[in-house]
C-alpha cells in the first residue's frame, strides 16, 4: 500500500469505525505485498495470506515472509489459493503447482508428480485427511502417496473448479467456473445449475450456515439452498452500485458462529468498487472504505476462531473486529441512511435530513480518504458538484453514510 493511502486509511478508520473496529495491515506492517490474493484465518493468531510476491504468516504480533528468493523450493511467489490442513501444514496453489510447507521446507507438486494441471485455484482437506485441488481443468486428489484426477470424463462440469468446501456429510460442494454447483460424493457428481433457479453458474465460493443453509457466491449474487438442497433465494443487490448496473459479482462468502453471512463484492467500473456485506437474515448491510476497509478491490475473506473477519483487497488487509457491538440481536450493524438526490449526477445534490440529522457535520470524502466537503447538515440543503471530478464519494454524517456517483 502506498503510503498516503495508507494514512488516509487510518484517518478513515478513526472517523468511521462506529462499534465495529477496522484495523488495517499493509507492507509498512510486514505483509510482503499489498496485493493480497487470499487468506486463510486458521486461527485467532495464526493468519495466511497469499500475495502476489509471496507469502505472509502473522501471529497477532509478527510477521513472517515466504518467497521464491529465500525458499526456492516454492512453487512460485504469486498465491492464487493458501489452506492449512490438520496437521498445521500450509498448502499453496499457484500457476506452476502446488506447495506444501512443513518444519519450515517447502515440497512443491506438479503435473509431474500427477497433479491434474499446474493452475491450482483452490485446496481442501475432507475428514479422511486427503487433500483436494481444484484446478483450471478440475479436481485432483492426493492421499499423500498417490493422486487422483477427475474431468469431464468423470461427471465433473467443464469450466475448471473454483473452491472446494466439504460439508457435514462428507460430500464435497465445489463451486466450477461455467457449470453450477457440484457435489461429488465419492462416487458421482451431482449439479446445481441455473436450470435448478441459481443465478449464474459461474461459482466463486460455497459456505455452509449453522442453520443448515448453503450460501453460494456467484458472478450475479448470492444463491441460497435450504437443507435440501433447494434453491430458495438469489440476492442480486447486496451491494449499492451505479445504474444501470445492479448484480452483484460476488468473490467469497463465508458464515460465522452466529450465523451472519459476509460476502464480498468487487465490481471494476471506470473507478473501481467493492466492499463487504453482512446478512442477519432479512437484510445485507454494507461495509467500505468510509467503514475503513483497506480498499475496494475485494479477493477474498475468511472468519477466525475469535470471529473476527479478514478481509484481503489489492491494497492490504483489514481485521473487522467487536462486530457484535452496537448491532441488532442477529449481530448485524444498525445503519441508518441520508436521504440524498439525484444520485448520479453532474451538478446538484440536495440532502433533505431527518430531524434527528439536523445540525450535524456531515463530511464528504474521495476514495483516498480525502475531505473534498465539510458542513452542517439543515433543511433542504443544496451542494454544487458540477466541478467536481467523477468517481466514487462517501457521505458520512454521524452515524448516518451514503455513496454519492459524480458522473
């Protein structure tokens, strides 16, 4: 993360942090890049990142850094896929193999080896202790001797496996680039298509709740099965996004010990969007950088034993923390919003505020964090944004927030 913006951050998390607590860590803090690709949370003190320059491991104090120049045995340094298995041991995916790290030596796999093909985009462990890839052909498994590949051929969707999450059961629900869902028991597969109600069947990512639903994160939305499988909802607007684009690339998903759902978004428009979203159930609360998210270009989250949320963007990673705080009794935060139009637009902006607004600051910021407007909130207010540049801008005004489009 560039210096300045990660100032700006900090200025952000002090003026919005609200109950919830956005701690931010970039390569001044010891990640070895700010371009994060992915995140395992294996435990409150034990974090993985994969980066675009390596790996980086922290304890809840220190860092330490993986890479090609100090452990040439890695497969190579730019991480599209990190999981700790049972054993502790750390499994990296990349675009020339797989890697594994024990009592600190690195064994890569290959096609050589019998990998099915070198681009492992995902890893996994089911209950028996075997490992699973997910690669841009399909599935290969390893029982720590001996892999076994599985394609077109087999039952497996075409399109290449994008995540792996065993449930309960055992079964494996993988989430493929073009096909849907497919849940492979150990003998066949069965699919979840758009022909079976899911939005998209280009899958991100699949997580399961405590109450026995299925959350699927699709190029479109958010899918939701009930225990039978069923697709019973698609959410296509969690995320506030400019006209007349409205569905919702999803990247991840995952659930909490409460059962709240986070999902994050990423959409790149002239000026890039994103952010992350919590359900309680019957409504998606957003949270961004006037939150203090690290930045808009999501790549993906995970949950830790302390329920804290990590978030990884492409300029450093934010720690959502006490989101139990100052929410509702399904542990999502109350937010209210300003009432606030046109919005697009190219001249005026008029704010007619609740009387409990009245009287308040309200701050406008740029996607740096950067005040560009600083005043009191009153009835019937007017703000003439003609000269203003396009892009994003954030409203804050107590605990009040809006997104404002310049066009």
């Amino acid at each position: 993360m560039k210096k300045g913006l990660f100032i700006a951050n900090l200025i952000l998390l002090a003026q919005f942090s609200f109950a919830q607590t956005f701690t931010n860590y970039s390569d001044v803090d010891g990640l070895v890049s700010n371009n994060v690709l992915c995140v395992d949370a294996n435990a409150a003190d034990n974090i993985w990142f994969g980066t675009q320059l390596g790996v980086s491991n922290f304890d809840g104090a220190s860092w330490t850094t993986y890479e090609v120049a100090t452990y040439p045995d890695m497969a190579d340094n730019n991480i599209l896929s990190i999981y700790v298995d049972a054993s502790g041991r750390t499994w990296i995916g990349t675009d020339f193999g797989t890697s594994v790290l024990e009592a600190d030596a690195w064994t890569t796999y290959t096609t050589d080896d019998g990998l099915g093909n070198n681009k492992v985009q995902c890893i996994s462990q089911d209950s028996d202790g075997n490992m699973w890839f997910g690669t841009i052909t399909g599935l290969s498994k390893f029982d720590g001797a001996a892999w076994t590949n599985f394609g077109t051929g087999d039952g497996l969707p075409f399109g290449g496996v994008n995540s792996i999450t065993p449930n309960a059961d055992g079964n494996l629900w993988l989430g493929t680039g073009l096909g849907g869902v497919a849940i492979y028991n150990g003998t066949d597969f069965t699919e979840i298509t758009e022909d079976d109600g899911l939005i998209s069947d280009k899958i991100r990512a699949i997580d399961f709740s405590p109450s026995g639903q299925t959350w699927v994160a699709t190029a479109d939305g958010v899918a939701t099965l009930n225990d039978a499988d069923v697709v019973i909802a698609n959410h296509t607007t969690i995320f506030t996004l400019p006209e007349p684009d409205t569905l919702n690339p999803i990247v991840d998903v995952k659930v909490d010990d409460n059962g709240v759902v986070w999902a994050g978004v990423y959409v790149d428009y002239l000026v890039s969007e994103g952010g992350v979203c919590a359900y309680n159930g019957s409504t998606w609360f957003e949270f961004d950088m006037s939150d203090g998210l690290a930045g808009p270009v999501i790549n993906g989250l995970d949950i830790d034993e302390n329920n804290d949320v990590w978030v990884v963007t492409s300029t450093g990673v934010t720690k959502i923390s006490d989101h139990t705080l100052d929410l509702d009794q399904n542990g999502v935060r109350k937010i209210s919003s300003l009432n606030c139009y046109p919005n697009p637009t190219n001249s005026v902006l008029n704010i007619d505020p609740a009387t409990e607004q009245l009287g308040q600051e309200l701050t406008i910021y740029n996607v740096l964090g950067e005040t560009v407007l600083a005043t009191k909130m009153t009835l019937n207010l007017t703000i003439e944004i003609s000269n203003w540049n396009p892009g994003l801008y954030f409203m804050v005004s107590g605990q009040s927030r809006e997104k404002l489009i310049v066009e």
